[in-house]
C-alpha cells in the first residue's frame, strides 16, 4: 500500500469524492490530480480552516489590548529606525501583532542588508539568517510596504506547513507504535495537529515578521518529501531551512536516518532487521535497512544553505563565525549540552523565591539590569515551558519513527546549551513551537482522550490571546 491509498483509507470517503472521470485526451496535470485526491482536499480544507481562524484571533487579540490599554509604556525600546511606524494610527495599530522586537531585525536587514563593513555596530544582525529577510525583501519590491509583505510571507508558510503536517500526521499515525487509534480516528487526530499548531500558545510569530513559519514549512515539507523518496527536494528544502535558521543544519541527522533506516514510501528495504522469533539485536537495528544509491548525494545540498551564508560573511570582509559570535549580544554563552535546563530548574526555583519574599531589596538571581518581579515571572513562564516539552518529547520518542526523536533532541541541545545568565530558557517557547514532532505527538494523545481535546484547544488558545497581547503592547514574550 503506498502512502496515497493509505492516505485514501484513512480519509472518510463522504468528504471528497475519491475517483474521477477525465474526458479522452485530457488527462489531467499535477493540478487536476492534487484536486482529486481526497487526501489532499481534506489537507487543504482544514489547513485553511485553522489558518484563517486562528490569525482572525491573533489579530483581534492584538489590536483588541491596543485599543483597551494603548500601545504600552516601552513602544520606543527597541524600533531602529521606526521601521515598524509611519503607517498612521490605524496602520500602526494593525500592524502590532505582527512588528515587535526581533521582527525590527528582519525589516533592517532587508531594507539596509547586513553591511558587515560596518563593523560592530552592525555585527548583531548576523545572527539572522538570510532566507526570510530575502523573501521578505523581494515581496516588498513588489510595492507592498515591508511589515504588510512580511506578513503575507509568514502567513503563506504557515499555511503551506499546515498542509504537510496533516498530510504528514495521517502517514505517520497509520504506522505508528504504542497507539490505540483506530484506523476511521486517524483524519480527526491529524485535524487536530493542524489546530493544535495554529492555536498554540507561541503560535503568533507564525504570522509576525519572524522566521518561525518559513522555517516550519521548509522542515515539515522536508520530512514529507523524505518519506516520499523525494530526495531532490528534501536537499531542496533542507538547504533553504539552512539559510532560515541555524537549526536548519541539524536536518541533515533526520534526512540520514529516514534515507537509511526509514520509514521510507519509495522502495522496500534492502535488509530487513527482523530475526525469526526473535526481537532484533541492537547490531541488527543499527543496520542500514538501504542501500546507499546515487540518490543520495541530494543529501548533501542540506549545508548548503549555511555555507552560503557563511561564505557570503567571509567574501564582505566579515568573519564567517559572526552568526555564532552575535548570540553574545543578547548574553548567551555556551555552557555545555542541555545545561540550560539545569540553570532554568534553579532559575525557576529562585523565580518564586522572589515573587513570595514580595521585597525588591534582595534579589535572589540575576535580573539583567530589569525589575526583579518582571524577570521571576519570565524565569517561571520559561520553566513551565519546559516541564510541559518533557512528556511530549518522550512521546515522540516511544511513538514516532526514530528521524522524529533525533531531530527534536538535537534541535533542543542547540537551543538549550547557550543559556543567558538572566534568563537561562530565553526563547525556549519560540524553539518549542517549531518543532512540529511534538504537536503530533500531542494530537494523538488527544485523540485517544477524546474529554481533554476542548480544555486542550482552548487553554491553549486563551494564553496565545494573553501573549499575542503582551508582544502587541511591546512586552517581551519568548
């Protein structure tokens, strides 16, 4: 059975009709099939269901905390040069869900580039990567103002990566291990990872002028073309998550195993690691179940992104480890693999320590320069983060193909071995929420606890409305 007649078996066949009649002469293009293929209708419909309704409350969220509080008391901390205002009142009320903080970096770069000739002064605009602000740049030449053309790029690629993780989900959940699924539940639960990304609490930046959901779809559709044996898109892809963000790297482990070990769609295995009644040894599992072919050289595109960046730095006079170099202006440091999440377990305990000594005069960890209560409340925020990514990514582990788990292992050693010292797990919510192995981890659990999925969505739903309106107001989130 290849992955479109599972995909058929596992879609109701009241939703689209699952066989059409094409006149002799015209069959169909790619278009016509894609249109035809039930899979792909129920992928596409709810994909824009929970795009258009989850940016309907970013939106309302943002410009609703606007208009009940203002714009909020920091509004000029950190705008260079007033990108993100000169639309007038109603313009700049629109555009707060989407322009704050890091999305200042991205609509320099793009409208001044990095201009490493500059020096230190511009040295911090390295650690952004190319692709978005590019994109970004190319959509704006058009004539759209920039903010308004960042928007359209980041909410395309959330719908685009939408689409794949339904599609992805309804292959994956159809093969996958410890589950009490049944095979008629399988479209519901990919339904649910389709809104359980659009809702998540961290789920704004999808639409704001940040990299998150280019970054999203290019990882996504690269597992996809991966189980497919599309491998000339998986380098494709891969080389472009590479130039989104440095994370993109670290694709090249998940596109490996999948090419060696599986799942693979295209071609049966060349070795099998079954032993007749007998579980296989760890000798036989670690065995390349294929053959290495020519196909695989497509696998070395997947650096490529980076190193063109790299090379890009060092040919202007930059130096070509300035992207690791710049995440020393916001205070990180490297401290070892995982050792943020020691440091934001004591960040966190210390946190409430000062929220219930409720005195300002000792302050029980370091605050860098802010109020001793803002920073408690983030540390805590941060910490509770990372409790709630701990069972999803042993579910991850114990449920999905191995590819899943080694990415988002190592996408968490990157993300958690370069603390800062006032707030170890900074950014940790926005690193979460690409990782897309986790929301289809928790759209099957979800769907075997059919009582939890309302508290679920909606929790989840209720605090993307509090922190879409605390960025909106210039408060800083994740």
């Amino acid at each position: 059975m290849n992955p479109d007649t599972l995909e058929q078996a596992a879609v109701p066949t009241a939703a689209v009709p699952t066989t059409a009649t094409w006149p002799v002469g015209m069959a169909p293009g790619w278009w016509g099939r894609w249109r035809a293929d039930p899979a792909c209708a129920t992928a596409a419909r709810e994909s824009w269901r929970a795009l258009w309704r989850s940016r309907a409350l970013v939106w309302l969220a943002g410009v609703g905390t606007i208009l009940a509080f203002g714009f909020g008391p920091q509004r000029k901390a950190f705008n260079p040069p007033g990108v993100t205002s000169g639309f007038g009142w109603l313009g700049n009320l629109l555009a707060a869900p989407a322009a704050r903080w890091d999305a200042a970096w991205y609509l320099v770069i793009a409208r001044f580039g990095y201009r490493p000739d500059l020096g230190a002064y511009t040295a911090p605009r390295t650690a952004f990567f190319p692709l978005y602000p590019l994109g970004l740049r190319a959509i704006a030449a058009t004539g759209l103002p920039p903010v308004l053309a960042g928007v359209l790029l980041s909410t395309l690629a959330l719908g685009l990566a939408l689409y794949w993780i339904h599609r992805l989900s309804v292959l994956e959940l159809a093969r996958a291990r410890r589950t009490s699924l049944a095979r008629d539940a399988i479209p519901e639960t990919a339904r649910l990872a389709v809104l359980v990304t659009a809702f998540a609490p961290m789920a704004f930046f999808f639409s704001a002028v940040y990299s998150e959901s280019l970054y999203l779809a290019l990882s996504v559709g690269l597992f996809w073309n991966a189980r497919r044996g599309r491998w000339m898109w998986v380098g494709v892809l891969g080389a472009l998550a590479g130039a989104t963000r440095s994370t993109g790297v670290l694709l090249v482990l998940p596109a490996a195993i999948i090419y060696l070990h599986g799942p693979r769609e295209d071609r049966p295995p060349d070795h099998s690691a079954e032993r007749r009644g007998r579980r296989p040894r760890l000798r036989a599992r670690l065995r390349p179940r294929y053959r290495l072919r020519r196909d695989a050289l497509w696998l070395a595109l997947l650096p490529a992104g980076a190193a063109c960046y790299v090379a890009y730095l060092a040919l202007a006079g930059s130096d070509p480890l300035e992207p690791l170099r710049a995440q020393q202006s916001w205070g990180r440091h490297f401290a070892g693999p995982y050792v943020g999440v020691w440091d934001g377990v004591k960040a966190a305990f210390e946190g409430a320590r000062q929220l219930l000594s409720f005195q300002r005069a000792h302050v029980y960890f370091p605050t860098g320069g802010g109020s001793p209560f803002v920073g408690a409340g983030h540390n805590l925020v941060l910490f509770a983060f990372l409790a709630a990514a701990i069972p999803a990514v042993i579910g991850v582990l114990r449920r999905l193909p191995a590819a899943y788990g080694v990415y988002v292992l190592a996408a968490l050693a990157l993300a958690l071995s370069d603390p800062v010292a006032s707030q170890p797990l900074m950014s940790l919510p926005r690193f979460l929420v690409v990782l897309f192995p986790l929301g289809i981890w928790l759209a099957a659990w979800l769907g075997e606890h059919p009582r939890a999925r309302v508290p679920a969505l909606v929790a989840s739903a209720a605090l993307m409305v509090v922190f879409v309106g605390q960025f909106a107001t210039w408060h800083w989130v994740a």
